[in-house]
C-alpha cells in the first residue's frame, strides 16, 4: 500500500509521512500523541480501539491508515470542547462507569456514535450498539446507565 500524507483527524487536517498498512491505532497514538484511544487485543475484538470514521464506530486497532483517505476521524480527546467534557464523558464520571478505565474510551466513542444516530435509545440498544466492546471489570449496568444519563444531558441542552 502506499504513503498516507495527510489525514483529518478532529476536524484538523494534519501532515504526516506513513505506510498506509499501518493501523489506524499506531498512527494515532505513535504520529499523532493521541493516546486516549487504547491497544487490547489487536483484533478488533474488545473495543477499546473505537473510533469514529464518518460517524461510524470503528476498530482502529484493525483499520489500515491506507483505507481512511479524506474520511473524518473523530477520537476521544476530539468531543471535549474549550476544556470541557462533552456530557457523555461527563456521564460516564458521574455515573462511575469506570473502574480500570482501560475500556472507557472506547465504550464512550461507541456510545456517542449512537448518540448521533439515536438521541433517545432504549436501554436494549445501547447494550446492542455496546457490543463489541468488552469492560474487563464488568461496569456494563453503569455504562448502559452513563450513557442513558448523556442522552438525557444531550436533550436537555448540555454541549
């Protein structure tokens, strides 16, 4: 595959030099110091890779740079605004949906793609839209419930 030269990442178009077959992952976290998104398994497995490409939650770890051309990437350190959590971060503080934390980006990347698909979801389809994303410590009622509470937050006007 050839060399990936620019990429757009957190609404910034950003310069870089890198052999398109490597993961998205590596070259988010290695080029581009964008570290909230984790390495689980490598095999698209777990979640704790996800991102969003176009809207949509992806694994990281198993997409090749190569194959994102001028698609919008969106990480985790890319939804706070001003130094601000967005409310489903802020969520999933309040609700303690974290213990380890390792899964944490991961499952609110995941949750905000549904956010912007379905403002309103029930609590079936945040469990649907969560699998694929595994939280070793076993927080998953909390995390339904985080992710309830930032929809709620969403409605009411929280940015």
């Amino acid at each position: 595959m050839s060399r990936v030269t620019s990429i757009n990442v957190n609404g910034k178009d950003l310069r870089l030099d890198v052999d398109g077959e490597r993961s998205l992952l590596n070259v988010l976290r290695d080029e581009l110091d964008l570290t909230g998104s984790k390495y689980g398994c490598g095999e698209g497995q777990c979640g704790a890779c996800t991102v969003l490409i176009d809207g949509v939650a992806t694994k990281s770890c198993v997409t090749n740079t190569g194959n994102v051309g001028r698609k919008k990437i969106v990480t985790i350190e890319g939804i706070e605004q001003n130094g601000k959590l967005h409310p489903l971060q802020q969520a999933f503080l309040d609700a303690g949906a974290m213990q380890c934390s390792y899964c944490t980006s991961g499952m609110i990347m995941a949750g905000y793609a549904l956010l912007q698909k379905r403002p309103n979801p029930s609590d079936d389809e945040i469990s649907r839209s969560m699998n694929g994303n595994i939280c070793r410590c076993g927080t998953y009622q909390r995390i339904v419930t985080a992710i309830r509470e930032g929809a709620k937050a969403l409605q009411n006007g929280a940015r």
